[in-house]
C-alpha cells in the first residue's frame, strides 16, 4: 500500500447496534483515529433546538452544522465534547437528541454540510468510522466496511443495561419502540439512507460478546491492511 493512503475502517448499521463501542476497542488496537458520525448530527440536532430554529428551515440547520463551534477533547474517561463553551458529552446522548438528530440527518442540505468536516477525520495512522453511511457515501473508497447488525430486542436490551448502570429509569418496550423508528426513519430516507455497502462484511452480533467482535473487526483489518 503507498504510504500516503490512510487505511479507513468504516462501521454502519443501526442504533445501538454496538458500533461506537467496537470502534473504540478496535481504535485502541490499532492505535487508529476516531470519528463517532453520529455525534456531529447530534451536536447539530442540540445546537438547532437551543437556538429554537425550526426542522423546516433547513438552511439554517446546514448553515449550523457547517460552522458548528465543537471541539473533541481527549480525557482519562474518553471524550469530552465541547459546544459553545459548555460541555454536552451526556446531553447529546439523550434519547430525545437522538431522535430529533435522526430527523436533523434527512435534511440533504445538513448532510452536505458534514461531509467535508467527517472526511477532515482521516489523519495516519488511520480511522476507524461509525455511523450510517461512513462506507456508501463519506468513505466509499475504505478498504474494509462493516455492517453491523443485532436484533432490536438485544440492542434495547444492550442500551437499557447501559443506562441502569448510569442510574437512570428505562422501560425495555419503550425503548425497542424507539429504535424501530428511528432504524425506520434512518433507512427510508432520500439522501444515503442506512444500508450495507455493496462490498461491506455484514456482521450479525446477536449472539456475539463485545470482545468476539472485536476480535474479529481487528483479524478482518490485519487482513485487508
Ligand atoms: O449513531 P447515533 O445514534 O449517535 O446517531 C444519531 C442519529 O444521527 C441517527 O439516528 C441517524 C443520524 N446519523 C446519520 O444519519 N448518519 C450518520 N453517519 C450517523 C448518524
């Protein structure tokens, strides 16, 4: 490989399938970059509703998300994300952000606005990209994708352990409720809609523990770089 191709690992699939923590495990393996996608619709998402802009005024969602003022800081617990002087790291991962950052990412014009920014993550000695579309339309030139998969039950499962284990209340059918819409909303709509790349592995982790997919998303790398 020449040396000034910077080796790019994508991971799509749908919410709470387990694709920011695998990238993080994996990132760590190989001393990779990350870039959690879902974060800049988040932040994007929180930034429209503090400044009380309408879903309809789409130019003004894409004209934030160009100039959204965010920094990601390393920290000894993981990522710090600063917007505006204020630290979000926990607002932005509230299911209400969640869902509206999935209707901020149908806007085509919000889409476009976040393209040149994700692909400014690229940096040696590679990254490693978890999103929806990070192999069919921000990377499509990476040399390994993966689609990653579970069934709604376990990943409702999978968030409702992880938000008991900060203290807070969940409801397990509330929460499959809220995956199935949002996977629905993510996968019909217009403009890089959630599916598999045609030359993705699709990966089913159901039955599959955190380490045996790491694992394996680290022997398919060795393999293709
Ligand atoms: O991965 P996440 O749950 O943090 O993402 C939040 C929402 O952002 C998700 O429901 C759809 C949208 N999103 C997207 O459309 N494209 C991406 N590459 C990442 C996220």
């Amino acid at each position: 490989m020449a040396s000034n191709i910077i080796p790019v690992i994508t991971i799509d699939g749908p919410s709470g399938a387990g694709k920011g923590t695998i990238a993080q495990n994996v990132a760590s393996e190989l001393g990779f970059h990350i870039l959690d996608s879902g974060s800049l619709y988040r932040l994007t998402a929180l930034a429209s509703q503090d400044d009380g802009i309408a879903l309809s005024d789409e130019s003004k969602i894409a004209e934030l998300a160009l100039n959204l003022p965010v920094e990601f800081l390393a920290v000894d617990s993981g990522l710090k994300i600063i917007l505006r002087d204020e630290d979000v790291s926990e607002a932005i991962r509230k299911e209400e952000i969640g869902m509206l950052a999935s209707k901020v990412a149908a806007l085509p014009k919000v889409r476009e606005a976040l393209l040149e920014r994700q692909r400014s993550f690229s940096e040696q000695p590679g990254l490693i990209a978890d999103g929806r579309d990070m192999g069919t339309t921000v990377f499509p030139d990476s040399a390994l994708k993966i689609f990653m998969t579970a069934s709604a039950e376990e990943r409702a499962e999978r968030r409702y352990k992880q938000l008991k284990a900060k203290g807070i209340n969940a409801n397990i059918a509330a929460l499959v409720k809220d995956l199935k819409l949002r996977d629905e909303q993510d996968a019909n709509r217009a403009v890089s809609p959630l599916k598999p790349a045609d030359d993705a592995v699709l990966l089913d982790t159901t039955e599959m523990s955190i380490e045996e997919v790491t694992i394996r998303v680290v022997e398919l790398a060795k393999q293709r770089f």
